[in-house]
C-alpha cells in the first residue's frame, strides 16, 4: 500500500507489539522490531515524499499471548501519535475483489437472518454475533401498531422501506387479501399493558441534581426533533427530498396508535434487543413531545376497519404460522415453517428460492430484492466453507455495525461530537461499553455554561444489546486490549504532587476550567471541561498522556492550553520541571476518582453535606 505525507518531511515510527514488525517506506526499512507487549524505541528517521509513499508492514505472530501491534509516528521530538487511517491507501487487486465479495456475502447472511430458516445445529456460541439478532416481538403487536400498516408492511416491506431487511413473503393474487388475513390476526394480539422503561435521571457529576433540574437554557430552544439530531437517520415528514439512505418518517402516523410512539421511543429495545434505534434517555413529556410534533407534521392516517370474522382470523393465524413469520419473530405459536438446513444447501443450490435472479408467479419462497452483485456475493459465501460464521472478531463486528447504525451521522458531523475513529484509542473499553448501554449515571461535565446555555444539544443514545462488544471491537481496532491491564497501586506521594498542580497558587489551575469531584469549575469562560474525577475510569493513560502533552494536535478548536511545550514545563520549581514526571503525577490524582482530596482553590473552602465544598469567603461560583 500507500502512506501519505501532507508534506515532504523525516519521520521516525515506533511500535507496540506483541510480535515481530518490520516497515518499509520506498524500499527502505523504518523500523524492525519485536516484543512482548511494551513499546518499541523509536526507529531512524525515514524520509516521505509529500503525497504517496510505498509502504509495506510485516508482521509476525507471537508464540504465546495476543497479537497485536499499534504504529505510532512522529515529525519532530520524541512524542509521537498514531497514524491516522486516512493516511493510508492501497490497490485494489483480484484478491481484495475476491475477499470483499465473501465479506458481503457473509453480512447480507448476517443481516437477513438467512440462519433463523436455514438452522444450523452445529454453530457455537461464540460465533459471529449478528447469528443471535432478534427481530420485533409479536407479542401485544395488535397495541402497539395499526392493522392497515401490518397489511401493507406484510405485503410487501420495501414498498415503505426501500432498505427493509424483511423479504416479501406472499406471493400470487391472493397475497392482498392473504395480508389483509395475517393483519387481522395479528391486530388480535392485544393482552400485554404498557411497556414501562426505566427512568433514567442522569445527573452532572458536580451539582448531584437531576438534569431536569438543572439550569433552563437562554433563549428560545431548537425543537426538540433538531436537538437530538434525528436527522442524521431519518428525514422527517414533509421533507422536500428523500434521502434513500435514510428512513422517512412519512408515515409515521399511520403506522402508531396515538400514545404508542411515544412508548416506543422510551424503550425502543422493548421487544426487539437488537434494533438499531437507540434509547435516547428521553423522559415521558420529551417523547410526548416528539410524538406530537411527528404526528402533526405526518400526514393523518387513513384507516380501514380491520377484518374481524372467525373464518378470517383462523386463516391469518394459518398464515402467520406457515409462511415463515416465526423463524424470525418470537410470538407463543406453533411455527410450522419449513426450510431446507444449512448444511444441506449445497454449492448449486446458492442461486435457487429466495436467491433466484427471477421469481415466477408461482414462488413460494421470501423474496429480498437483491441486486446482480448482493446474489453474486451470497451464493460465494455459500459456496465457501461457511466457517467464518464460526469465528467472533469483535473488531470486524464493530465495523459492520458502526456502519450499520450510521454512528457517523452523528460522530465527526456534530459539533463537540468526537469523530468516531479515534474512541478505541481514547477510552477504555470498560467504561465504554457502560456509556453505549446507558449505564453511566451521570455526565462528565456540567451541562449548562455560566451564562445559561447548554454545551452540548445532543445526546449518546444507548445501544444495550451491542455494546459491549463494539466497545470490545473499538479498542481491539487500535491495538487495544478488550480488558485494561491492572494499574499498579496509586502513588499517593505523587498523587499529592499532582494535586498541587491541578491547583491554583502555584499549580496551573486546571480548576479553573474542570470541576473535580463534587468541586465545581470555578471560572468557566468560553468553555467548560470534563470533571476531572472521572477521568482515570474513561481514558486510556496512553492518550490522557498525548492529551495534555499536545491537546491542539488533537484537538485543535480545543480551548485547553498548552503547557508543556517539547516536554517542559513552565513550573519548574516541581520535579525540577520535567513534564512527563508532572504529567504522571497529575494521573495519580486522577486515579484517586472519587477519593480525590480538594485541590488548592485560592480560598477557603469547606465540605458540607451533599458532597459540596462551600467556600467560606465567596460562593460566587456555585450555580
């Protein structure tokens, strides 16, 4: 492949590595190194043309342990930084072609359930975990959406949702009236109450108060449907042009009973684990909220009374149990659909039934809708050996589902939203693995400026039934554990040192702009940072160290301050100014968390019930 260089320039690389490494840039060797997990010293300098340079990186495995490797760069000085992954390219070859088409083969599988018709006995737990997706229960399925949209969802799904992954399952002149039956039946099922989600009342670190509590914004606020960007999946009703990557929401009134999208949107994993629309944390007036606003703006419904009679009915059910509707969807019904295994779906079989270039009057198989090449890739990957389905490689997973999901939509595209490839290599997988679930209580910062405007008007929504393993995926795409290696015990000497320095008098006070614990930001301008407090849980120490190092090369709209140019630091007088040793020592505070003693504020300031310091001269900065 290719490493691009913005300009023509020296750089040296460095490596972390469970294995052996050797870089060639235009023919030359970089680097060449081996190792048992810790980092290499850096290589010689290789000179880079501005624009493409050949690149060539071997590695080998190790005997024992993980593989894995991180390559890290550097122009100037001995700090260096990851490479980013648009600064690499490469040819496409036949191989690559052949590759691909097995990868689309095996996910247009994945994502069309092909395993929930065609079983398969013999795939193991720790398989591909897209084998395991659900789809939307049954069950109360007659409260939860009209029967007029089951009909025509049930006819045909495409005809709404050009990227539905349901296939058209009925067939025939009588596959209107048949749907009609099946809608019928199922606008029957009607015993369930109301789902009821957890309320989630997330509070800011610093105040310990409900955000509904907190501070109002100034001014008038964006609707509701803007804050919370839905745009970025769907376009809204009456929207002037239609996205096909997109879901319209056109017929949105049509499709939910009055109060029904309201409960959806509190718990849209209720029912269906694997959906891909998140749980946004809403409260019961912001999800009316949006209910009300969709519902004006969709056109009304046009509703036909549903077919009730005995004959109807029994032949719905009939229907629902034999057309296929119970491989995928879970309803307490005998399900009397049959399909051909897995293992017997031999290699001339892959262009048959439901992957037949043309379906006759008469088929009776689901019909998908693929296109040439999605029935090219799948009867390859049918003709394959299959094992891959076997095998979890939670970094391929988060791939396909980061794309699946659109999290791009949001991440990179919003302001203050990180771009999506640069978490693995900032977070811990653990803490955010919790924060995809939803299962951090609590946010990092305070929400509202000073001033009374939010920071930040959107929200990580929850993605429970997928988060672990894409936060598992995201740190293994980095070179990244899925577990953090167990640090050593605090040093408090240092600890106390570094206390010192996030403090005012004589520290750079870092106060002034982060709350630390239950301890407010004390002079918050034009931008607020992260509680400190809950830093040693969410960051890896590799990047908080590249962080305050360099916080513009990361960031460079960032308003934190660079202190410690080419390793130095202005406060000279603490560990004789050396910037890596009072880096580290600000990372032993951190890792106290919630232990963390007050740091020097320039007042006196006492602890009162509730977890605030007061200062005893002055609470001008308590909100």
């Amino acid at each position: 492949g290719a490493i691009h260089a913005d300009l023509r320039g020296n750089f040296a690389f460095q490596a972390t590595l469970n294995g052996k490494l050797k870089i060639e840039i235009n023919g030359s060797t970089a680097l060449e190194a081996a190792g048992t997990g810790e980092t290499t010293p850096l290589g010689k300098m290789a000179p880079l043309n501005k624009g493409p340079n050949a690149f060539k990186a071997t590695f080998t495995s190790p005997d024992r342990g993980d593989a894995f490797v991180r390559l890290d760069w550097t122009e100037k000085g001995p700090f260096t930084s990851p490479i980013p992954p648009d600064a690499f390219t490469y040819s496409v070859t036949p191989e690559l072609l052949k590759a691909g088409q097995l990868r689309l083969g095996r996910e247009l599988f994945l994502e069309r359930r092909c395993v929930r018709c065609h079983a398969d006995a013999n795939l193991a737990e720790a398989s591909v975990p897209e084998l395991r997706m659900d789809a939307p229960s049954l069950e109360d399925i007659g409260v939860r959406r009209h029967s007029h949209w089951m009909a025509r969802w049930i006819r045909d799904p495409k005809l709404l949702r050009p990227t539905a992954n349901m296939p058209k399952l009925l067939h025939g002149p009588q596959a209107q009236e048949d749907a009609e039956a099946m809608a019928a039946y199922l606008a029957t099922l009607q015993t369930g109450g109301p789902v009821k989600p957890a309320e989630a009342r997330y509070q800011t670190k610093q105040k310990g108060v409900p955000e509904d509590e907190a501070a109002p914004a100034v001014g008038e606020p964006k609707p509701l449907y803007e804050r919370l960007h839905c745009t970025g999946c769907h376009d809204p009703p009456g929207a002037p042009e239609l996205d096909p990557k997109k879901l319209s929401q056109q017929g949105i009134a049509e499709k939910f009973p009055a109060g029904k999208l309201a409960e959806f949107l509190r718990a849209p994993e209720a029912g269906y684990a694997w959906t891909r629309m998140p749980n946004f944390h809403l409260s019961e007036q912001e999800a009316t909220e949006l209910e009300r606003w969709l519902f004006a703006a969709a056109p009304k419904p046009t509703a036909s009374a549903a077919l009730a009679g005995a004959v109807i009915l029994e032949k719905g059910r009939k229907l629902v149990q034999r057309s296929g509707c119970l491989n995928c969807h879970v309803l307490k019904l005998e399900n009397q659909s049959i399909a051909p295994r897995l293992a017997d779906l031999g290699a001339g079989r892959w262009d048959q039934g439901c992957l037949a270039a043309k379906a006759g009057p008469e088929a009776k198989a689901p019909q998908f809708s693929f296109t040439a090449a999605e029935r090219e890739a799948l009867a390859a990957f049918g003709r394959s050996d299959r094992a891959s389905l076997a095998r979890r490689v939670p970094a391929e997973f988060a791939e396909r589902q980061e794309r699946l999901l659109n999290c791009t939509a949001c991440h990179g595209q919003v302001d203050f939203v990180p771009p999506l490839e640069v978490l693995g290599g900032r977070l811990k997988p653990e803490w955010a693995a919790k924060f995809m679930a939803g299962d951090i209580p609590h946010k990092i910062r305070y929400d509202f400026h000073p001033r009374g405007e939010p920071w930040l008007e959107a929200r990580m929504p929850a993605f429970r039934s997928r988060a672990e393993l894409l936060a598992l995926g995201m740190a293994e795409q980095h070179g990244y554990p899925p577990k953090s290696p167990v640090e050593p015990p605090v040093n408090t000497t240092l600890g106390e040192i570094g206390r010192k320095l996030v403090g005012k008098d004589g520290g750079f006070s870092c106060v002034s702009c982060h709350a630390v614990g239950p301890l407010l930001a004390m002079e918050v301008f034009e931008s607020e940072g992260v509680n400190l407090a809950l830093s040693a849980d969410r960051l890896l120490p590799d990047y908080y160290r590249r962080w305050v190092r360099a916080p513009t090369s990361i960031d460079p709209q960032t308003k934190m301050p660079v202190y410690f140019e080419e390793g130095k630091s202005p406060l000279t007088e603490i560990l004789d100014g050396d910037g890596e040793k009072q880096i580290t020592a600000i990372w032993e505070y951190l890792r106290l968390r919630d232990k963390m003693p007050a740091p020097n504020t320039g007042a006196q300031y006492l602890a009162r019930p509730g977890g605030l310091w007061v200062s005893s001269e002055c609470t001008a900065h308590l909100r």
